[in-house]
C-alpha cells in the first residue's frame, strides 16, 4: 500500500515537471513573437470601434473583420493605415521614449476659386523659433487674406495645439475654446483672452 502511494506522489511529481517544462519552452518559443507585436492596435482599433467616427460605415465593418478587430494588427505603419482609411484625421505613429516626434511644416495659402484655402499642417516641436514662424505664418495669411477663408485641417493629425490657435487668433472671440476632459469626468476649460 505504501509503494502504491510513493508511485502515485512520484507520477504526479514528474507530470508536473512535464507540464512546467512544456509551458517554459512555449513561452521561450512564442513570447519574443508576441513580445515584437504592436498589441496596443487591439486597443485603438477597439476605441474606434466604439468611440471613433468614421467616413464610411461599411468599408470600417470590412477592416474590422478583416483584422479580427485589430488582432491581427502586428505594427504601427499598418494600424496607421488602418486609422487613416477609416477616418482621415486619425493617425498612429511609433512612439520612442528618448526620441520626441518631430514635425516642422510651415502653414501654406493657396487659391481656389472664390477662396483662400489656409493648410494648418501638425505641428510637433520644441524648437521655439520654428514655433514662431509657424504662429506668424499662419496669422499673416489670414490677415492677409482678401476672400472668404477655409482652413484645411484634412493632414493634421494634432500635436501643439497651441501655435495653431495662436496663429488663427484673429478668427477666434474670447472664451472657452473647448474643455479638456480626464479619465474621472472632470472638466478643464481653455480660455482665450485677449490682454493689454
């Protein structure tokens, strides 16, 4: 009887090394693969699907399917492509901790027919005077401008919000601009004032 028990504590003993050595090599097979994936489009695909507005309901139905709802989503240049085809001001981009992004693009004026189109392109810089280029521009262009004016918002993808309101100043009264809003509910107003 006691042999029987000694059998059993060693049969259960050696399965389970079994079992911890074939989870170990699965991890060590599979994990650096999943590990290299950009999980996080799971997460934005999600978000848009839920919260997001797109351009055209049925070609985001076939996109969704077609990426398992953003599971088969395994870097960032193809969840862009997939933001950008759903709605055109969404975008993504590979964020890199000891590298901020940079995008210095100067605002552009162009002519169409009765209009003076103003291109607001995004802004992503720390560098002060390319800030002040960009705010001049754009406040140059409108104030300049001599028939009814669009901005063109249709590349932005965002960044400093500031030097854009900055630069369409003159186009905007005094007030809340819009409130920001955290993850508890509470709301934060930006107020534009003019001062003496």
């Amino acid at each position: 009887m006691l042999r029987k028990i000694d059998k059993n504590k060693w049969f259960v003993f050696i399965s389970g090394i079994v079992f911890f050595l074939l989870g170990l090599c699965t991890l060590v097979l599979f994990l650096p693969s999943y590990l290299k994936k950009e999980t996080r489009g799971i997460e934005a695909v999600q978000f848009m699907a839920n919260h997001g507005m797109s351009e055209n309901r049925e070609e985001w139905e076939e996109i969704l399917e077609k990426t398992n709802y953003g599971r088969n989503i395994d870097n960032v240049d193809y969840l862009n492509y997939v933001l950008y085809t759903v709605n055109k001001h969404s975008s993504a981009f590979k964020f890199e901790y000891n590298k901020p992004r940079k995008t210095e693009i100067v605002p552009t004026k162009r002519q169409e027919g009765h209009f003076t189109v103003i291109t607001i392109p995004s802004i992503y810089t720390e560098n002060t005077q390319f800030v002040k280029k960009y705010v001049h521009s754009l406040s140059e262009f409108i104030k300049n401008a001599k028939q009814n004016i669009v901005l063109d918002l249709t590349t932005n993808s965002g960044g400093s919000r500031e030097p854009m309101i900055m630069g369409i100043r003159s186009l905007i009264p005094d007030g809340i601009i819009f409130n920001e809003i955290d993850n508890r509910g509470n709301t934060f107003p930006l107020v534009l004032k003019t001062t003496s």
